[in-house]
C-alpha cells in the first residue's frame, strides 16, 4: 500500500480543520445572532408594552364588561404603527381583551409564563405561543392611582430561527468558508515544505523508522552512551549508561549525575575530544566526550563509558599475545647468535670453550627464570619482563631487576592489564633512552602488594629536556614522531586514577629517574 506523503497529509488535515473552523464559527456566528436579536426585540417588546400598559383606556376598560371593545382597537392600531406580531391584553381572571385574531377574545390566556405578571412583576421571556416562538414583555397594568393592578400587557415578536437566518446570511458564510479554504490550503502548502526541509526531505514514517534504528543500534553497542544538549543536560541514555550510573529517569543535568567530579565541567569544551577515566559508584571507566556540532554550532556532547575492568581484560589478552610474540621473536634473534657462535668453536674443534658457553648461558638463563618465577606471581606481568629482558639483550641495554624485586599480588584498583601497561611503557621509554650509549643500563625495582605499588626505572640514557614535566601529556614526545606521546600518558590515568603519583628526576647525560608511588604515605625526596 502506497504511503500518503506529508504534503497530501497537511493539505487533507488543512482542509478538514479549515471547514471545521468555518463551520463552527457560522454556527457560533448565527448563535450570537440570534441572541442579540433577542435582546434587542425584548428590550423593544417591553418599551412598547409599558407605553401601553400607561394608556388611561386600558387602565380604565381592562377587566370590566364590554372593554375589548375598547381595548382591542388601540392594541390593533399600536401593533401595526409598531410593527410587532401581537399584543395581548388579559385582566386578574386571565380573559383576553385584545388579540390579532378577534376569535381568541374573551377567552383565557394559557401562555404558562404570565403567573409572575399577575404579581406585579415585568419582565421578558421566550415561549411558544400561538403564532410560534416569540420574545414576550409582560407588564402589569395598574389602576390611575396605582395601587391597584387591573390587569397584564402581553407584546409579542417573533424571533428568527436557525434556518431563517442561515438563509439570510449564507452568502456571508460561503464567502467566509471560500476565503478560509484558500488560505488554509494556501498555509498548508508552506508549512509542508518548511517541515520538509527541517526534517531533511525526510517523511515522518521514515523518521520514526530511523530513530529506532539508531537508538535500536544504541542500546546494542557494548558501551555506556550518554548524550547531552547545549545546556548539559542528559537526553539520551542506553542500557548500559543506566546500569553504570543506576539511573533510569528521564532527564537529569550531567552535574547531578555526575557530582563532584571532571565530566560535567569538561563536556563543556566544545572543540576537543577527551579521554580520561571517572570513578562512578566506585567503578572505574574509561571516559570518552566528543562535542557534537549542527551546522557548526555546538548542541551537545557524546559520552561514552567503558568498564575499565572489561578493557583491561581485552588489553591483557592482546598485550600477552604481544609480549610472547614480542619475547619469542627476541629470544630466537638471541640464540641464533648464540648457536653460530657455538658451532663457530666446535669448527675450530674447542669443544670445552663450546660446553662452557653452553652451561654458562644455561645457568644464567635458569637463575633468572627462577627468581621471577619465585617473585613475581601474576603471568603477565612476568611474561612482560622476560619478553623485555630478551628485547633488551637484542638492543645491547643490560636490564638488571633488582633482587628485592617482588609481586605478591596486585594491588587493589589495579589490574595485570594496568601493571602491564606502567611497567611496559617505563622500560620502553629507558631502553629508548639508552640506544645511542656504548654502555646502556636499565635497573628495575618493583614492589607490590594488594596495598601498595613501589615502581622505580632507572637508566644512564640522555636524560630530559626542560620540558620533562609534559612527558606524560597525551600527545607530546620528545622524538618528534607521529604516533608517540601516548603510553606515558596512558601510565599517568592509571596512577592518577588510583590516587598515585609520580615523580620524575633527570639529568642532561647522566639518565633518568622515575619512580611510580601508589598507595604509599612516603613524601617524595
């Protein structure tokens, strides 16, 4: 079935609203009509009626033998002088004196609204009578010295009805429902292509279909999605935003939702794109804001939230792959240099010089696997640091872990990802410093349990410019390369996040320092 396009829609509706309008406002218009016209025959029914009820014949024959035939001629003349459709003349007994049709004289009035009248009382009122609804004055007739009523003036004028009226006035009517239909239509024809514009040539079933889809999509996404308007106030949330923050309203600013913290003031930046980690209901996530633009014009702010835990969990499984990948590839460059060297001293047939080298690099290689086995208790963190050493061997750098060196568990907050993460990105940044010395050194000292995190790294590399203090601003090396200024910067959230510090001291040509403190009431040095 073919849909009705908006602008058909707007013209039916225009068009049925418009005949509604101008139909009820005929209606309404005749209504008034009618009743101003009923005003104003009362108020000139009542005014000839007084003058009659005060002619000194009808005071003087009203109610007395023979006195319609006095009466019934100055009734008949003042009718017709006044153009009104009857005037009735009844004594205390109710006994017509005068009458449009003379047949009805004598006989009593039965209109059912004069009893008031009998009790000296004037006043106007709509009934049926004998000729058909007509506005009615009653006024009672008082004697000459006026104490005394003698009898009632009954002024009669028909009113107009509905029908009669709608005939007088259709013309007035057609013209208005003409004019109105026309700039209803008119109107209409605007309205539907401004709204086609303001809603992208979109028609309302298509944009009811996409905003399904896309909240659809939304609600899908393995992420918290929040987003805000211009005044920072949340206008859409997806299932997974309500279960981290545990609201389910439906409105609500990003500063209740999010007291005391940095996102409510920071999603007010409107060029930048922001990733931080925010403590929520004593979880940790990963905060993405990217300000949203209309035409240029900032209206609001994209939210997306992460659990830090599930993260971690997918950078552990990536960084172990990478680790092992990374250590095996070392550890083959390295004995394959080994094994040419000893099979270059068993051709030169010094078989115990090749036993020697064998047993030594055995030895060493069995000392130090055992000691971080025995030390170290998290497999992450001690596949890193293999894979490390073997990286280490391959650039020349003698990377010494200190022998009270331990990880007996990971420190609450923490994970093996975040462990990873610090000590990965510190080791990498020393050997880089270190790659242009004959004589490159890295000493390592680590400590840690679910309490606290003690990380030093230390290298006689280059050393730091005057800008050392932005090395762990996102973004900023100093290589100068495309791609860098990251992983300190990754290692900084995670310290900061779990209300750690960091500290740095460097020299020009003597090395680098620095030492990661979490969860420790040491002052720094």
């Amino acid at each position: 079935m073919k849909r009705i396009s908006l602008r058909m829609k707007m013209f039916i509706f225009s068009f049925i609203l418009v005949v509604f309008s101008v139909v009820t406002s005929g209606w309404m218009m005749i209504l008034n009509i009618s009743t101003a016209f009923e005003k104003e025959l009362g108020a000139r029914a009542i005014a000839i009626a007084r003058t009659v009820a005060q002619l000194p014949e009808i005071k003087s024959y009203v109610g007395k033998e023979g006195g319609s035939e006095i009466i019934q001629p100055i009734a008949e003349r003042v009718r017709l002088a006044t153009d009104v459709d009857y005037i009735v003349i009844f004594d205390m007994e109710r006994i017509r004196y005068s009458h449009p049709s003379e047949s009805k004289l004598g006989t009593p009035f039965e209109g059912g609204d004069e009893r008031a009248a009998l009790s000296e009382h004037e006043y106007i009122s709509k009934a049926q009578g004998v000729l058909g609804f007509a506005i009615r004055a009653f006024v009672p007739i008082m004697n000459d010295e006026g104490v005394k009523q003698v009898g009632v003036v009954t002024v009669g004028i028909l009113s107009p009805t509905i029908q009669s009226l709608i005939v007088e006035y259709r013309n007035d009517m057609l013209l208005s429902l003409f004019w109105g239909l026309f700039i209803g239509l008119i109107g209409s024809i605007f309205i539907a292509n401004h709204l086609k514009k303001q809603t992208l040539n979109l028609e309302p079933y298509e944009i009811a279909r996409l905003v399904e889809e896309r909240s659809s999509m939304m609600q899908a996404m393995d992420l918290g999605i929040l987003a805000t308007d211009e005044q920072a106030r949340i206008i859409f949330m997806n299932r997974l935003a309500k279960q981290y923050t545990n609201f389910y309203g439906h409105s609500i600013m990003l500063r209740e939702l999010f007291p005391d913290t940095w996102l409510a003031k920071e999603s007010q930046k409107s060029n930048e794109v922001i990733y931080r980690p925010l403590l929520c209901h004593g979880v940790m996530y990963l905060v993405r804001i990217y300000p949203i633009k209309v035409k240029d014009r900032p209206v609001g702010s994209l939210i997306m939230m992460t659990d830090r835990k599930e993260a971690h969990f997918l950078a552990e499984e990536l960084t172990g792959i990478k680790t092992l990948v990374e250590a095996l590839r070392a550890q083959n460059h390295e004995y394959m240099n080994k094994l040419h060297s000893i099979a270059g001293l068993i051709q030169l047939e010094r078989t115990e010089d090749a036993l020697n080298m064998i047993v030594d690099e055995i030895s060493d290689e069995q000392n130090v696997v055992q000691y971080l086995k025995d030390n170290i208790s998290d497999y992450s963190v001690l596949g890193l640091l293999l894979g490390k050493r073997s990286r280490a061997k391959e650039l020349g750098v003698s990377l010494i872990i200190d022998q009270e060196s331990f990880l007996l568990e990971i420190m609450n907050g923490l994970s093996s990802g975040d462990m990873v993460t610090i000590l990965g990105n510190l080791l990498d940044n020393a050997m880089e410093a270190c790659l242009n010395l004959e004589e490159k050194t890295i000493t390592l000292y680590l400590q840690s349990n679910t309490t606290f995190l003690f990380i030093e790294v230390q290298d006689n590399g280059i050393g730091l410019p005057d800008e050392a203090e932005r090395i762990f601003e996102y973004g900023f090396s100093t290589k100068q390369k495309e791609g860098r200024g990251i992983g300190l910067a990754l290692v900084k959230q995670i310290v900061d996040s779990n209300k750690g510090r960091i500290f740095v001291r460097s020299q020009i040509d003597s090395g680098t320092i620095i030492t990661v403190k979490v969860g420790m009431e040491e002052k720094d040095d």
